[in-house]
C-alpha cells in the first residue's frame, strides 16, 4: 500500500514539476533576451576592435591590448550563465555551464592577465579570435531562438564552425598556458611554499601543468559530444537527400 | 550480459494439511534467470518504470496490481555490500597516514626516511586520527545495522579516492618534517583535544542508539529519542546528530593540527553531511506525522 501511495502522489508531483518547467517565464525570457544580445554585441565590439587594430598596425602582433578590457568584461559577465542555470531559467547543468565559463575566466584572469610576458605571444590571438567568433555564434543563436526565429543558418553555424575554431581555441590555450610556465616557475606566481602557519603549500607551476594534461581526455569528449549533437540536430537534411 | 529470460509461471499454493488451493503469491518472487550474474542485489522491480523499486517485504496482494500484474525489471548495476565499501573506505585513510607517520621513502627528502617529527602534537594528531577510523572500523563490523545490503559498484573507487586522496593530502603537510605546530600552543591543542573526544564519544553514542532502535535482522524504523546517556540528548534539537559530532570531531582534528588540508576535508565532509542529514530530515517528517517539530535537520535551530 506504502508502494501505490508513494507512486500516485509522486506522478502528481510530477505533474506539477512538468507545468513549472515549460519554459522561464515571459519576465525571464525578456531578461535573457537582453543578456543574449548584450553579449552578442560586446563579442562583435572585440571582434571590430582586433580588425581595426590589425588594420591599423599591418601585423598580428600586440592586438590582445587593444580589445584587453572589453574582452575581460564580456567574458567575465559569461558567469551570469552559471546563475541562470542556478535558478533554472535556463535548461543547463549548472555543473557543466560552471565548468565551461570557469575554465575560460581563469584562462582570462589567472594566466593571461597574471603573467604580462605571455600578453603579446601569438597564441593569445589565436584563442581570442576563436572565442570571439564562437561567442558571438553562440548568443545571437540563444537570442534568436529565445524569439523563436532562428535562421537555419545561425543554427548551421553553431554547430559547424566548432569543428574548426574548437582545435583553434585549445591550441591557443594550451600554447599560451605553455608560454607562461617559465615566468611562474622563476616568479612563484600564486605559490605559497612551507613553513607556513597553516601547513600548506601550493605550486601553481605544477597545477598550470596539470590543468595542460586534463585537456587530454577532457577535450576529446566535448568535441565528439558537439560532433553528435551536430547530427542530431543538422542530421535530418541528410536524410533528405537520401529519400531522393 | 543476456537478457533475463521471461519466464511465465502459474503458481498455487496448497495448504499442506488439507490441500486447500490458497491462492495466494504472497511473496515477489525475483525474476528467474539462469544467468547467476543477475543476482538479487542488482535486480530493481517496479510497477513504474520510472518508478521506485518494489521491497522484498512487499506484499502482492497489497500492492495496486489487478488479477494480471505488469512489473518493471530494472539492471542496478553490478553491486557491492554496504560492509565491504566501509571497510575498505576506511582501512586506506588509517594505513596511508601511518605510511606518512613513519615517513616512509619517496614522500619527503631522503634525509628524513623513517624519522620522527620533534612536535609531540604530530604523535597525537596520529592517534587521534587512527583512533577515528579504527573506531569505525570495528562500528561496522559491530554496532551499524545496514538497511540496504549493496550500493552500485562504482561508488567504491568515488570513496575511496575521496577518503584515501584526503588523508594523504592531509597526512602529507601533518607529517612534513617543516610542519609548523599551533599558534596558541598547548592551550589550543588540549581544547581541541576534549572537543575531538568529546565529539568521538558523542557520535559513538548515537550509533548505539540508532543500533537500539531497531532489533536484530528487522528494518523496522522508529524516531530516535534521547536516552539515559547524556550524550544522545543532542537527539532533542537535532535530527542526524551522528553528523553532528562527526562535524565536530573534524573541528577538534582542525584546531590540534592548524593544518588547511584538513580545514578544507572538514568543510567538504560538512557540506555532504548536511545534504545527507537534510534527506534524512524530510525522510523523517514524511513518514512519521508525530515528529518533534523542534529538531533541524544537523546544526541545532541553524540548519
């Protein structure tokens, strides 16, 4: 009896959850709207300001100081996405969403910003531009498809462009990580050593080191992950020309 | 695997004396199968596929089943008995400490292999922490009564990298030949020293009492009440106080060594807990109308 009773009031809960789950509400959805395209244009200001930089100087070299500032804003601002998830206006694992804009703040902050030397390598630009160009994809996806207008062709971009500038970014990072290992080690950036009052010590050299071989098995899941989403979601019009 | 195979029977029971047809299956049966890998632990029956699973105390004819009855065979997992995970939980964190105690080779400089720290508290902070899991040890061989056999096997390898990857984290910077012992000297470590006792005698107390609730072998489940022993009086403002001491104890552990390793094991250990110690709550509240409004769930009136 304890077995039915448990069953019938978990199906009407259930019910309940269902309702309130459909979809934020009509004050939330304005608000992510506003979020989206916020976004949206702060990635095309930083994408604008590499192109002009570039134009301005005729070479590659030094353009992460032009869009510095914007760039730490907007990327930052990214952990709002955390919250949104938090308070479940936004279907996502706040988990996942947490690991993701985590990984690109502390790229932002605790490596590029941290150690000046690495600012003007070229493998900065090469993770500013993937990201420029995947963050901007992104947010006008969410935006349109919050007004439930999305142009086939935003949706083709998400997920296509990743297959290319998904490498790009992991290379950049990875080469900037790289960069940066001989200023900390010499420097003891971040790194507390013993004898301390607290018995603690942390090597950040060591932990940059670490942070370089989890993108080995980490980065492969999250790509073959967006490879399946991908035919999931683009699949279908292969199978059209199929039927012909 | 291959799947179970379905097999359909008609079962009558006789009684034995006058052959009367009884009629009844009064007992679910588990699913034959003739693979032994699907053994009873791992197998989940339910009405509901999504559903909870059916207890072998379940009764047939109780359950909200017509004359035909459709049940729900759900694979849990490979499994592993609740006794076999704690004892090996519990067993690393005690040898891995020593192995840093005794300062075994390859840990620190070679000059100190096999020395001894000149701080008397590294001595205690060792007996104090292979007391805690040596008291557990034998707590599950002899006092837990387990309501659930096994747990899915995988959980094994996510504790015992938590609780073997925190003690020799912790063990580490205690038994570093360059570990430097608490500000405020004996002081803070004899407080921290009664407050750990106090707190292992406490929780001590209360895995007696949960023990005494419920008598051998049965999965009876009553509220937990103070008792003569003044230490399970804690149970009048608190719902899981074994997690309260248990808290507690990491305090006094935090406080004798002044070590942040264990600082942050006793905050993680917190945080779990009180989800732990928040279900058990609602559990509670759910099933008996009459409990005592005035308990939280893990820290008396806070949370």
């Amino acid at each position: 009896m304890s077995a039915a009773a448990s069953g019938t009031s978990k199906a009407a809960h259930g019910d309940v959850a269902a309702k309130r789950k459909k979809g934020p509400g009509a004050l939330a959805t304005a608000y992510l709207v506003i979020y989206n395209v916020v976004m949206t244009a702060g990635w095309l200001v930083i994408a604008v300001g590499l192109v002009r930089a570039y134009l301005a100087r005729g070479s590659y070299h030094g353009l992460y100081y032009s869009i510095e500032k914007p760039l730490k804003f907007f990327q930052t601002g990214a952990v709002l996405e955390i919250l949104h998830c938090a308070v479940g206006i936004v279907p996502s694992s706040v988990v996942l969403t947490g690991f993701q804009v985590m990984s690109r703040v502390f790229l932002t902050w605790a490596v590029t910003h941290s150690v000046r030397e690495v600012q003007s390598e070229d493998s900065v630009l090469l993770f500013v531009t993937a990201w420029t160009v995947t963050e901007i994809i992104r947010y006008s996806f969410y935006t349109f498809s919050l007004l439930n207008h999305l142009p086939y062709l935003i949706k083709w971009a998400r997920y296509t462009f990743f297959i290319v500038l998904y490498p790009m970014g992991v290379t950049g990072e990875l080469l900037t990580i790289y960069a940066a290992l001989p200023y900390v080690q010499k420097t003891g950036l971040y790194s507390v050593t013993l004898p301390n009052k607290y018995n603690f010590s942390f090597d950040y050299y060591t932990f940059l080191i670490l942070i370089m071989i989890s993108y080995i098995p980490l980065f492969p899941q999250l790509y073959f992950h967006m490879i399946r989403q991908r035919k999931k979601v683009l699949g279908h019009i292969e199978d059209y020309g199929k039927v012909e | 695997l291959s799947s179970p195979a379905v097999v359909f029977f008609e079962v009558e029971i006789l009684d034995a004396k006058t052959k009367d047809k009884l009629c009844f299956l009064d007992k679910i049966c588990f699913l034959f199968v003739s693979d032994p890998q699907w053994y009873p632990a791992r197998q989940s029956i339910r009405l509901d596929p999504k559903g909870k699973s059916l207890k072998d105390e379940d009764v047939l004819q109780h359950l909200p089943v017509g004359t035909t009855a459709t049940f729900y065979f759900r694979d849990l997992g490979a499994q592993i008995s609740w006794v076999t995970v704690f004892l090996t939980e519990y067993t690393g964190p005690l040898v891995i400490y020593l192995l840093f105690y005794f300062r075994v080779p390859f840990i620190y400089p070679p000059k100190y292999d096999f020395t001894t720290s000149k701080h008397w508290v590294v001595h205690l902070a060792c007996m104090c922490h292979s007391f805690h899991y040596v008291k557990r040890l034998l707590e599950t061989l002899f006092v837990h009564r387990f309501s659930h056999g096994t747990m899915p096997l995988r959980n094994i390898f996510k504790n015992c990298t938590y609780y073997w990857g925190f003690a020799a984290w912790m063990a580490y910077y205690i038994n570093h030949p360059l570990y430097t012992p608490p500000i405020y000297g004996e002081q803070q470590i004899r407080i921290a020293l009664i407050i750990f006792l106090f707190c292992q005698i406490g929780n001590f107390s209360i895995h007696i009492a949960l023990r005494n609730l419920r008598p051998p072998g049965s999965k009876t489940r009553k509220i937990p009440y103070p008792t003569k022993n003044p230490f399970t009086w804690i149970f009048l403002l608190v719902s899981c106080p074994n997690y309260t001491y248990e808290l507690g104890s990491w305090l006094g552990f935090t406080l004798m060594t002044q070590c942040l390793p264990v600082a942050f094991f006793t905050l993680v250990g917190f945080i779990q807990m009180t989800v732990w110690a928040k279900g058990k709550h609602r559990s509670y509240l759910k099933e008996f109308r009459d409990y005592p409004p005035l308990r939280s769930p893990i820290l008396p009136f806070i949370l």
